[in-house]
C-alpha cells in the first residue's frame, strides 16, 4: 500500500442536465483501500460511484486512476468493476455463463476460460451451482455471483452499490467477511456506497461521508464514530442531543446557558443519548418517553430548551413517565463540532 | 330446474354457438359432395379441399400473402424493435406522441388506411401494386410489433445492459448479447400477432390489390363472384387451422398470451 492516490477524483463536477449533483470533489483513494461513500438519498454517492464506472460523464474535474486520466476513456475500457445492487445478472445466461462473459469479450478460450471461471466460482463457494440460472439462486448467492462475475476481470477498482441493503441480517455478517476477504487475497481497491452508517463502520478502512453533493467529512470508522466535524454527521451516526454554541454558552430555544466546565471553542457541541447524565446536573426535564432495549433504557425528556434523549444501563432503577429529574449535559464528553448547519 | 338457473348456461351456449357456429358450417360446408356452397353439406367428399391446390390464381395469391405477412412483419420489427427500445429506455420528448402515431393503424379503419395511401402515395407517387401493398402491410403490423416487443422490454430490467458494458461490452453488443436474447419470447410473439394480422387483412388490401397481383383473402372474394362452389370453404378451414395451429404452438412453447 504506497501514499500516492491509485484513484483520484479531482474537482469532479456532476450533472444531470442541468441539476448539478455533485459539485467540485475531490477524493484521492490509495491502492487496497476500503473507502465507504456514506450518505443519505439524494446526497451524490451513486451520482460519483457511476462516475468513477463512466456510466455518467463528467461535467468538468478528472477522473485519474493508476497513473492515468480516464475522465474520457469510456466504460467498457476502464477495468473498473461494479457490482449493482440489484445484481443485475444476465436472466437467460447460467452462473457459469454469467462469470464467463467479461472473459469471453476479452478473447479468452477453451481450458484458460475454463480454469478461471471455475477459480472464480470456488472463490464464492458456487462451483456446484454453475448451470443453474440466476432466478434459481437465492438473493445472497446472486450477489456473490455478481461479485465473482466483476472480480474474475481482475478490475483496478471494485464498486459496490449498497451490497448489504439487500440480505438479511445473517447474511449481511456472512458478506460482510466475504467482502473483506476478497479484498484481502486480492488486495483490490474497493469503494462501495450505502446510506447505512453501520455497514459503513463495519466494513470501510475509510469513510467518505457526503451532503448535497460534497464531502461532509473523510476519516476512520472511529474518527467518523467518535469525532464528527459537523453536526450533521454527527446526526448520522447517532449523537441525537445537538446544539450550537454561541460566546461559549449552547445557543436554546430558551437562551444561552451555561454549561459545566470551561466554556467551549466549537461551533456546535454534540451528546450521545448515553453521554448524557441522568439523575444529577445543573438542569430538569420531565420523561416523556421511555424504552427497554434489553442492555439499556432510553428516555426522552421534555426540558425548557427542548427534547434531550438520554440512555442509561438497563440495570439503573427505572424511572416512571411524568416523573421529573435532573440532568447534566457534561461539556468534556461531547464531540466538539468545528461546523454547525 | 328452475328457469333462472337456466338462464346462465343458455346464454353462454348461445354466445358460443353464435361465435363458433359460422366456422363449424364453413368446416361442415368444404366436406361436401354438392357443386354449391351450401349448408347443410350434401354428401362427403375431399374433393374441394384437393381443388384448392389445383387453382392456379389461389397458389400466386397464397404467395403473395405469404410474402407481405412474412416480409412485411419481418420489416415491422425492423423498425420496431430499435423504436420500442428508445420508447422504453429514453425519456425523449414527445415519445407518447410517437406511441400515439405508432398506434394509429389499429384504431383508424383499414378502409380509411387503404383509400388515403391510395390515393395520396401510391397514385401520386405512381407506386407499383407489390410495393404498395409491402408498405400498408409494414405499417399495419407496427403497432403490433412496437406494443408487444414494448411490452417485454419494459418487464427486463436495464441494468444489465451496463453491467455487460463495465464487462468490456460496447452499448450495441450489449443490446445483441444481453437484451435481445431476453426479448426473444416477446419477438416471436409479436411475428406470429404480425403475421396472422397482415395475412387476414382484407380492406387495405382491397384498395391497393390491382391486375395480376391480389392477396388471398382478395382472390377467395373475386373467386366467389365467379364461381360458388365450396371450394372458397375449403381453402377458409385450411387457412383457420393454419392459424389455430400456429397460436397453439406459440401458447405452448413461448407462452404467448403474456405478452399479448
């Protein structure tokens, strides 16, 4: 894995007609990496990922991918692999003819063909379903076919479209480690998007969160996890009690207040429900809601400067709806947020 | 019984015998031993049904019709199957009208179809009879074409079109290895809607038929007013279980009402 970018997207503008949906990216990804695009609907991760395949021209930026500018090589010549989120095997084609077709275009015959597709179909553990039809494979076994069909191409970079919206629980965990370990044997560079920020966790090396076509914030599962810039990762992945903060103090619906400790630099201060204390503090809401969620319990408070929600360990004394109760949002254990929109 | 559960059954077996009774007697009529057509039968005998081959006029008109039903849909799909892939893979301005043009053939009566092409393309533009009737065949059978091959593109989903792309395919490969092979079903459906259309029409073919060259279904008529022998009945149930038999192999074999 060297530093210098294998793929990178250089001031990358896109557009559909004249909507832009991506405006001005830039994104350098090393050889091997892992790199999430995370986001809601809307927010541009497809618009690039069809990009990066030439599925979509550029409206101006480069697209440059080891050493070379493909920004116009078109999408049948750029060895970029995409795996669709809805598979999109070829219905009238068996698994083995499936996998074969790339190689085929690509000149490849008799034994040499042979010998791949059947490494190609070990490798996802299907070589006892090659003359089945792809409507005769469940949903997890069509994706890994899917994915055997783009990898046997040996493509410089592998796309994923959402590759774990479409399995249940089970299988995502099973996919999951299937994905990391191709990635592993074959050291191949993987960019896959989803809206899902815990698939995002679980799988990336790295994570590109986006927002309305630009980049909100790049870094490690844990810097995405524990240290969100802008309040709106931070809402993303689940710091649900967010305020701004102005001349020190966090800016309410009711005033200024002051808060323990010493006054914050940030733009936006930001809790997890659990970083919230509950049952001592400087501040009273009211339990307006609550939930058991086996390992801990949620509340939700009405207090003057609006609804808090706090989590505590199931194994705490519950407290009852209407009861009233005092509270502390400690300033050390928020995340400092440097953007607040 | 009383005469309200009678009244269910008796009308269904008066509706069928109403749209099945004609061809039953056309049957019935082409066995027969007599010289005229006439119902009932008088006798039977096979020798209508032999007459049929021996008729000179009936085997020139058989392969004119055979050509325009087979040529003629076949040009159809031609221009009908790239047609209906923009229609359903592009957003293009103005694609209903196009449907809308499209569809025209069905809805306008074939007399109207016949006398404008006759008398705004084929006299003006002195086109000959067979090209003539080539053309009003071609776009008789369009419609049908465009709706069916529609029909079967819009059920395929058009991403795998861009995965056969990112595989090395170029966009026209990709229609030829991925998208026509999965609109086989609906192609051949459409041929065999096309040929039984173009192969049964009459009015068209009446205004544009001209010295020497006529379709069967013309022939049978200008046979009839010569001569009325039941030989017109034969050759009618050959050519009904022509068409029986075709739609059954198609339903059999492609499924066909699914896309009709």
């Amino acid at each position: 894995m060297s530093d210098a970018p294998y793929l990178s997207l250089e001031k990358l503008t896109l557009a559909y007609g004249d909507t832009v949906a991506v405006a001005n990216l830039d994104l350098p990804i090393r050889k091997g990496e892992l790199v999430a695009l995370l986001g809601p609907s809307g927010c541009g991760k497809t618009t690039t990922m069809r990009a990066i395949a030439g599925l979509l021209p550029v409206k101006s930026g480069h697209v440059r991918l080891d050493g070379a500018d493909i920004t116009r090589v078109p999408a049948n010549k750029r060895a970029v692999g995409l795996v669709f989120q809805s598979y999109a095997l070829f219905p009238h084609l068996s698994v083995y003819e499936n996998v074969a077709f790339g190689l085929k275009l690509k000149g490849m015959r008799g034994t040499g063909l042979d010998a791949k597709v059947r490494s190609g179909l070990t490798s996802v553990g299907l070589s006892s379903f090659a003359n089945r039809k792809p409507a005769e494979l469940s949903g997890g076994q069509q994706q890994r076919v899917a994915l055997a069909r783009s990898m046997v191409m040996e493509p410089k970079v592998l796309l994923l479209d959402e590759p774990l919206s479409n399995l249940d629980a089970r299988l995502r965990l099973e996919m999951r480690t299937e994905l990391q370990r191709v990635q592993k044997e074959t050291g191949v560079t993987m960019i896959f998007v989803t809206h899902d920020q815990a698939e995002a966790l679980a799988l990336a090396d790295r994570i590109v969160v986006m927002k309305n076509g630009k980049i909100e914030q790049i870094g490690s599962p844990e810097d995405i996890y524990n240290r969100p810039t802008s309040s709106f990762v931070a809402d993303f992945v689940g710091f649900e009690n967010i305020f701004p903060i102005e001349q020190g103090k966090m800016k309410t619906s009711s005033g200024l207040i002051d808060l323990s400790g010493p006054a914050p630099s940030a733009a936006g201060l930001a809790w997890r429900p659990r970083m919230v204390t509950l049952g001592s503090g400087p501040f009273r809401g009211t339990v307006r809601g609550t939930s058991f969620a086996g390992d801990s319990r949620e509340y939700l408070l009405d207090t003057p400067f609006g609804p808090i929600k706090a989590e505590v360990e199931a194994s705490q004394p519950a407290h009852a709806l209407g009861s009233d109760l005092s509270f502390d949002l400690p300033a050390e254990k928020a995340a400092p947020l440097s953007r607040f929109a | 019984m009383s005469a309200r559960s009678l009244f269910i059954p008796l009308t269904l077996f008066l509706v069928l015998g109403f749209l099945i009774g004609p061809f039953l007697i056309i049957v019935a009529a082409s066995f027969s031993g007599g010289e005229t057509l006439a119902f009932p039968p008088q006798g039977f005998s096979l020798r209508w049904i032999l007459k049929v081959f021996t008729v000179e006029s009936f085997r020139a008109s058989f392969g004119m019709s055979m050509f325009l039903a087979i040529g003629g849909t076949a040009a159809a799909l031609m221009l009908g199957i790239p047609a209906s892939y923009a229609l359903s893979r592009y957003k293009l301005p103005g694609a209903e009208i196009v449907r809308t043009v499209v569809s025209a053939p069905i809805i306008v009566p074939g007399i109207i179809v016949g006398l404008a092409l006759l008398r705004y393309i084929v006299v003006p533009f002195q086109v000959g009879i067979t090209p003539a009737l080539f053309l009003a065949h071609t776009a008789l059978v369009l419609p049908y074409a465009v709706r069916v091959v529609s029909a079967s593109l819009d059920n395929l989903r058009s991403d795998i079109e861009e995965a056969a792309v990112l595989l090395g395919s170029s966009r026209l490969g990709a229609f030829f290895r991925v998208v026509m092979p999965n609109i086989r079903g609906g192609i051949l459906s459409a041929f065999i809607l096309g040929f039984v259309t173009s192969f049964n029409q009459v009015p068209v073919s009446l205004f544009l038929s001209g010295p020497g060259v006529r379709t069967l279904p013309i022939d049978m008529i200008a046979y009839m007013e010569i001569v009325f022998d039941p030989s017109v009945a034969a050759l009618s149930s050959l050519l009904a279980f022509l068409s029986i038999g075709i739609v059954f192999a198609a339903e059999r074999f492609l499924g066909f009402s699914r896309y009709v």
